[in-house]
C-alpha cells in the first residue's frame, strides 16, 4: 500500500500528533508523510498492510530513536537485577540510578 492509497484510506494528517503531513517530493522534510508500521518486527509479529498508518518522518523517527532508547535501559537494568542477584546485593526492585 502506497502512501497515497494511505492518504486516501486514512486522511492527510498524522498517526501519531494528529497535524497536518507534507505530502510534495521529495518526503525527505520532518514535516513530511512516512509509512509507519504499527507491528514491528520487535514485537515478533508479521507486518502486515492493514497496520500501516501515515506519520511525519519527525514523529517517526523520534518514536523509534526514544522506543530504542527505552529498549537500551531496560536491557541495563536487567543487566543490573541479575548481577544483584548473583551477588546478593541490592533489592532487585526499582530503576537503577
Ligand atoms: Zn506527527
């Protein structure tokens, strides 16, 4: 599905911020219409065409930079509970720092 058939299916306005998206070439601008997919593939499901939404490549990009962000520290702080777990240390409850 392009991001036309998506604009027409779905209106010119973003998934995410609800505002108004750049639809000219190139879509290379903040402000300009991406293809955001609401199943990725860190989830384990499939991708499919009817999860596809339109979204500003701004509102986009910052989703999956602060989603990632979030995946980095919840990593750590597993990190974090396991090594208190081993060596008896810490309650094993809460963010570290
Ligand atoms: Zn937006």
């Amino acid at each position: 599905m392009s991001i036309q058939n998506l604009r027409a299916t779905f209106g010119p306005n973003c998934h995410w911020c609800g505002l108004p998206m750049d639809f000219a070439e190139p879509r290379d601008r903040p402000e300009s219409a991406t293809i955001e997919h609401l199943n990725d593939a860190t989830l384990g499901s499939v991708r499919k065409q009817k999860h596809r939404r339109l979204a500003h490549a701004v509102c986009n990009h910052t989703r999956n930079a602060l989603r990632l962000d979030a995946e980095r520290r919840f990593q750590r702080w597993v990190e974090d509970r396991v090594a208190a777990a081993r060596t008896g240390t810490g309650t094993g409850t809460g963010p570290a720092g």
